[in-house]
C-alpha cells in the first residue's frame, strides 16, 4: 500500500513537472512590429517635344507682343484725349478774348440805320473776327430801350441786328457764319427811365456761338 502511494506521488510529480515545461516553451516572446512605409510610385518624365515647346513659346510672344500693343493704344488715346482738351481749353479762352474785345454798337432812339461811330465800331470787330477766327459763328443781338411795346421793339432790335449782320459782309464776313436775334427791351443793359440808360439799351451786341 505504502509502495503504490509512493509511485502514484511520483507519476503526478512526473505529470506536474512535464506540464510546466510544456507551458514554458508554448510562451513565445512578441516580436516587434515594423511599421512599413508607403513608397511614392514616380511617374517616368514624359519626353519634351520640341515642335509642342516651340509652339507655346510662339503663343506666349504673341501674348506679349499684344499686351504690350494694347498698352501703346491706351498710351496714345490718353495722348490724344489730352492734347483735345489742350485745344478745347484754348479755343475757349480765345473765344472769351474775342468776346471781350467785340465792342457793343449804339443807335438812335427808333432808328435802325448804323451811325458813323456804328460803322467804326463794327470796321473793328470785323477785323478781329477775321484775323482771330475767319470761320467763327457770330450772333448779333439787337435790343431797344423800355419805351415803346413788346411787340413794337421786337421788330425795332431785329432790324438793328440786321443792319449790323449787312454791313459785316461788306467788310467780308460770309453771311452764313452770321445770324441774328432780338430781344426787344427784355435785357437792358443798365436800369433806369432817362436817356442816359435808354441811349446805352439800344444797342447791338455780339455773341461768338459755341
């Protein structure tokens, strides 16, 4: 009895033993992991065609070529823009010189026919209008004094614009650069009821048209 105690103690020490071994070696060690790099597939350069190169290389001179063209036309109608309003501005102010030179003509009172002092005046504006501006447009504005109605004095300042407008064309103005108006006694030149303000309303004034 004591014998078969003692030999089943040893197979279960055996059976212990051999189990511990087994368990041992099942146990393995982790292996580290390696993290793996994407690798970048490069694409094989395509070979330059020359004839492709070249014909882009004529696209973008001809690009600049009209960029730098656009901007010469810009260039040269800012140019021309500029030197118009040069001319514009002294056409202006020589037209504002003659205005200022024109001297006004002065008539009797109910009288149309020009005056000696009348005809002097006119000699000098004529010469002015054709030395400064041979093809200037030139209105001539007759006016009256208050004396006399509306309808009356209209008729009376047409005829002095009209003996002023004659006797420039025989100083050499073409009729066609001349025309006339009356304003009757609507625009006085000075205000007041005696002869001194009525002797300065008659009058033929002179306008260059614009």
């Amino acid at each position: 009895m004591k014998k078969s105690k003692k030999l089943l103690t040893g197979i279960i020490m055996v059976s212990l033993f051999a189990g511990g071994c087994a368990n041992k070696e099942t146990v393995k060690k982790e292996e580290p992991v390696v993290p793996t790099v994407a690798v970048e597939k490069v694409e094989p350069a395509k070979p330059v065609d020359p004839i492709e190169q070249a014909e882009q290389a004529k696209q973008a001179e001809q690009a600049k070529l009209a960029e730098q063209a656009k901007q010469a036309e810009q260039t040269k109608q800012a140019e021309q823009a500029k030197v118009a309003q040069n001319e514009t501005a002294s056409q202006a102010s020589i037209t504002a010189a003659a205005e200022n030179k024109f001297e006004t003509v002065y008539f009797d009172f109910d009288k149309s026919e020009l005056r000696q002092d009348a005809r002097d005046v006119l000699s000098k504006n004529a010469e002015i209008i054709l030395k400064s501006m041979p093809g200037a447009k030139i209105k001539i504005e007759g006016h009256c004094d208050e004396r006399g109605s509306a309808e009356y004095n209209l008729a009376l300042g047409e005829n002095r614009a009209k003996s002023a407008l004659k006797y420039f064309t025989t100083l050499g103005i073409k009729a066609e650069n001349l025309s006339v108006i009356s304003y009757g006694k609507e625009k006085p030149a000075v205000i007041g009821s005696d002869e001194a303000a009525w002797a300065k309303n008659r009058r033929a004034e002179f306008v260059i048209v614009k």
